[in-house]
C-alpha cells in the first residue's frame, strides 16, 4: 500500500515535472513527456498493457500538440476532446482500480499544466 501511493506521488511529479500552474498560450503546457516506465509501475501495468497505453498516450499528447495551435474557443474543444478520447481508450485497456490511478495522475497533471481552464 505505501510503496503504490509513492509510485503515483512519484508518478505526479514525473507528469508534471517542473511545471508550475502553466499559461495555457505556452506551447510547452501542450507537451507531455511522460516516462512510460514510472506510468507502468504505477499502474502496475501487464506486458501487453504497456504498448496500448504508450500508443494511447502517443495520440493523446499528438492531439493536444495539434490543438496548441488554435485559438482559445478552438483550443479548449480540441483539448477536451483529447481527454475524452484518452479516457475512453484507457478505459477499455485498464482495469478498475487501474483506471482509478490513472485518472487520478491524469486530473493532477491537467491542473498542473492549466488545461481545464
């Protein structure tokens, strides 16, 4: 119990990795490299879960480089839309508990990063 709640700490600060509360014009909020080895062992992923959740996790960061390129309005639909698709993809590879985690790390690291604004 204690050694999962510090991977997903670990894991939060992997996400968000020197990141203040982001001006979302900053093209560098968009980009989320994220180090898959961390994201696995905190979500205790199986081998066969790794590869979908890099490939997911490939479209989801291409989606929201390609809608920094908007403006505002366009910008937070398109954003929107990546996480909706992001979350229903991971929802389909992911247990439970799995999901739980994931979502957790994921909402930290939109708020870090100032996308739900």
């Amino acid at each position: 119990m204690f050694l999962t709640l510090v991977a997903m700490l670990s894991m939060t600060t992997a996400f968000a990795e020197g990141d203040k509360v982001a001006n979302v014009d900053n093209v560098e909020a968009y980009e989320l490299n994220i180090n898959m080895n961390k994201l696995s062992a905190a979500l205790d992923l199986a081998n066969d879960q790794k590869e979908a959740v890099a490939d997911i996790h490939h479209t989801f960061a291409s989606e929201l480089m390609f809608a920094a390129q908007y403006a505002n309005n366009d910008r937070k639909a398109l954003v929107a839309r990546a996480i909706d698709n992001d979350v229903k993809w991971m929802r389909y590879v992911l247990n439970e508990k799995q999901f739980r985690t994931y979502l957790t790390l994921l909402n930290t690291t939109i708020n870090n990063r100032g996308l739900n604004k």
